[in-house]
C-alpha cells in the first residue's frame, strides 16, 4: 500500500520497479505498455493531490539521481554569470541545493522544501517566494525523457514548454539541463507586521524573496523576507521558518492544533495568542538553508495561483470567508511569483500570487478546501498541482490557452495513454 505524507491518498500499485539506469527506466515503461499496464512515475509523496494514485506500475526512480555534470559560467542559453547544470529526476531537491551548494552554486530561486525529487517539484511547478525570478521550471533549458513507448527521446526545444510542468504525462524525466546562479549568502528576517502592511504590493515588491503567512482572526500577519548578505559573519547559519512553527515552537504549534480539533471555537483565540507569540529573528547563510520551513505537523493543503493584480482582493475575501467558522490552527500562507512559460505552469503568462490554505491532519478538510476552491475560482486562480483542488478537464482547458498544444505534444509522446490515471483523465481528459 502507497500512501502519501500526508496520509490524504493512497492506493495499491501492482507493483512498484526501481530501476538503476537509464536502461532500466525505459524497460520498465515497455514491460508495463506490453502488459496492458500503465504507468506513474513517484517521487516522494510529499504532494497532496492524486497525481500518483494507480493501480497500474508505481515507477520510482530514486536510485536514479545525482548531479552529473557543470558547464562553463556564462554560456549563450543560461545567460551571463549563470551556469549549466545537468541532474538526473530522482535527486531530491536537498540533495540538488547542497550539490549545488558545494560547487558553488545555486537555484535562482531557492526552495524550501527539501523531500520532493525533481522530477516530481518540475511536474507539479514547485516554486518559491521570489517576485522577479521565476520557479525550477522556468530554469530548465533542456529535458531527456522516456516516452510512453519507451523510448528515450531529448525533448526538441519546441515542446520544452509543454515538457517543464507537464504533470507526469509526457514522460518519465531521466535528466536536465537547469540554468544555476553563483551562491551567494542571504540575510533572512522573520518578523510580525500588520496584515495591511503585508498585503500593500510595496511589500513585496521591496525584498528580494518575500512571504507571510496570516490567520483570519489576526490584525498582525508573520512576514518573512530575504535578501543579498551583507555580512557573513553575523551568527551560525540555521533555518528560519515562517509557519507558526518557526515562531513559536514545534511543540507549542503541535499542543494549539491538538486543542483546535478538540474544540474548534477556541481557533480564533488560540491563533492570535500563536500570533503574538511570534518572535522577530535574523539569520544569514546559503538560501536553502535559513529558508527551510520543515513541516511542524501533517497537513492537508491546497494552493491556487491567482493574477497579482487580484491577489489582495481574494486573499481578503479568502480569510473572511475562514474567519466564518472555519479557521483552523495552520495560516494561510501568501507568495508571489513571476508569470512563467510552462504551458500548464499555475502562473503561465501572468504575474502571479500565490495562496495556500493547510488543513491538520485529523480535522476534516472539506469544507475549508471547498471554501477556498470557491473564493479563488472567483478570481481567476488555478491549483497548484502537487495540492488538493477540485479543476478538471474543462476547467484546464478554460484557463490554459495552450492547452490544446499541450494535448497535441501528449499525443505524440503518449498516444497509447501509458501514463494515464484517473488524475490525469479528470484533468487532460483521453
């Protein structure tokens, strides 16, 4: 039995290969289409969507990682002071920023999370908190895959596009090519400002890498922002979170969710004391590192892109829509990001704010996430794909202009439909 981190899916593949190469990612795909099988590529779990839930072939390429090569700074496609790197699919993303880190080098954007291998972070378009650098798809510059036909194929520059966050459906992904930046040390700072400071576009438009995270029933948000170090001396590197966890403690965010699910009426109070709890800290170090927001408890999420210009208006909406009854002991965490080119990328082709909404395990989810689905849908948002939302096939094609393109470079890579589950028919449709 498969389930993921959160515990919110499961399911119970046929089997479950492991292959050590390249050879044997492709023998795989073959066995299984010869087989009348299908196929999901599986990373970590660490996504809250369905996306590898089969009963087909669970295609886990963990074995199959590591980073395999760096080009020379400065080449024609990365751009100037930017290097080439080429990783294989089942690196985790820790195991790339402290690969990177070592060489000297780094993600544009920096990510928090370390569990999610890249094959997975690029499929579902896993992005971080900067307002002018875009996600890990936007750094790819060359894809090598196996097809649903098993064949190992470089992904030609005309369907790079298509392939940067394409859901699992296109292939599995062996190897990329991702432009990467020399590391330079950040200064982080987690502090409590006033939810309308935080919600003012000078915000985030003032730091480097910005972010909050707010409880409706709150006037003081918990905001995180980063920039270039001017010092590397200031104190030891360490993480610095900016759930509530970071703030308060582990221990006291796990005691607060525990009382909330007991009884729910004490939400609202519990999470102003959490909020006024909230320590001011600094710490300076590689990105990754003080950026690391490990999870304090187990969480059901769901995360919507909506246009910049509406990201004030429907995160307010959002929280007093929460504030009516549903507030739970997790804030709603608020980003931004820049418009992407990934053709089923959450923030292709705009300017993007992201909003994400985390349900503890153990309480029901449902009406929160229905809640949420409503209030962005309200506002032209699309779901994070590694999250739980409710879009399907006409809702993708609604919101997607290059989504017949994308159904067109599918047919060719998987015109038997090996990678398919019932995910994807729900949201690409046959």
């Amino acid at each position: 039995m498969w389930t993921n981190w959160s515990g919110g899916q499961r399911c119970r593949p046929v089997a479950t290969a492991r292959p050590l190469d390249e050879a044997g990612v492709a023998g795989v795909i073959r066995r299984a289409a010869e087989r009348g099988q299908t196929v999901r590529p599986v990373g970590a779990g660490h996504g809250f969507s369905d996306l590898a839930v089969t009963d087909g072939v669970h295609l886990d390429c963990s074995a199959f990682a590591g980073i395999t090569g760096v080009s020379a700074v400065g080449g024609p496609e990365a751009g100037s002071g930017k290097a080439v790197v080429r990783v294989r699919g089942g690196t985790t993303v820790g195991e790339l920023q402290e690969g990177l880190a070592d060489r000297g080098l780094a993600l544009p954007v920096p990510l928090d999370l370390a569990a999610p291998t890249l094959g997975g972070a690029l499929a579902v378009g896993a992005h971080g908190s900067a307002a002018s650098r875009g996600s890990l798809a936007e750094q790819v510059l060359a894809l090598r895959v196996v097809d649903g036909r098993g064949r190992v194929r470089d992904v030609p520059h005309a369907d790079l596009d298509a392939a940067r966050t394409a859901l699992g459906a296109l292939g599995v992904i062996l190897d990329a090519e991702l432009a990467v930046v020399p590391a330079t040390p950040v200064t982080v700072t987690r502090a409590q400002r006033p939810v309308d400071e935080v919600l003012d576009p000078t915000f985030w438009e003032s730091h480097d890498l910005a972010e909050a995270a707010l409880f409706p029933s709150s006037p003081t948000a918990l905001a995180r922002w980063a920039g270039v170090a001017q010092s590397v001396e200031e104190e030891a590197e360490r993480g610095v979170g900016v759930t509530s966890a970071g703030a308060t403690g582990r221990t006291a965010l796990g005691g607060a969710v525990v009382v909330e699910r007991a009884l729910p009426r004490l939400a609202p109070s519990l999470n102003r004391v959490v909020s006024r709890l909230a320590r001011t800290v600094s710490a300076t170090g590689a990105g990754h590192r003080v950026l690391s927001s490990p999870p304090a408890v187990r969480y059901e999420q769901s995360e919507w892109a909506v246009p910049r210009e509406v990201l004030v208006g429907s995160l307010r909406a959002l929280l007093a829509q929460l504030a009516d009854g549903l507030e739970t002991g997790l804030p709603v965490r608020m980003r931004v990001g820049p418009a992407e080119r990934g053709w089923l990328h959450p923030a292709y082709g705009r300017e993007t704010g992201w909003v994400a909404v985390r349900v503890p395990r153990g309480t029901d989810p449902g009406p929160v996430l229905a809640r949420t689905a409503s209030v962005m849908r309200a506002h032209g948002g699309r779901p994070h794909w590694g999250t739980r939302h409710d879009f399907d096939a006409v809702d993708v094609a609604a919101a997607y202009p290059r989504f017949a393109d994308f159904a067109r470079v599918r047919d060719d890579y998987d015109p038997d439909r090996v990678f398919t589950n019932p995910a994807l028919a729900r949201l690409l449709g046959d």
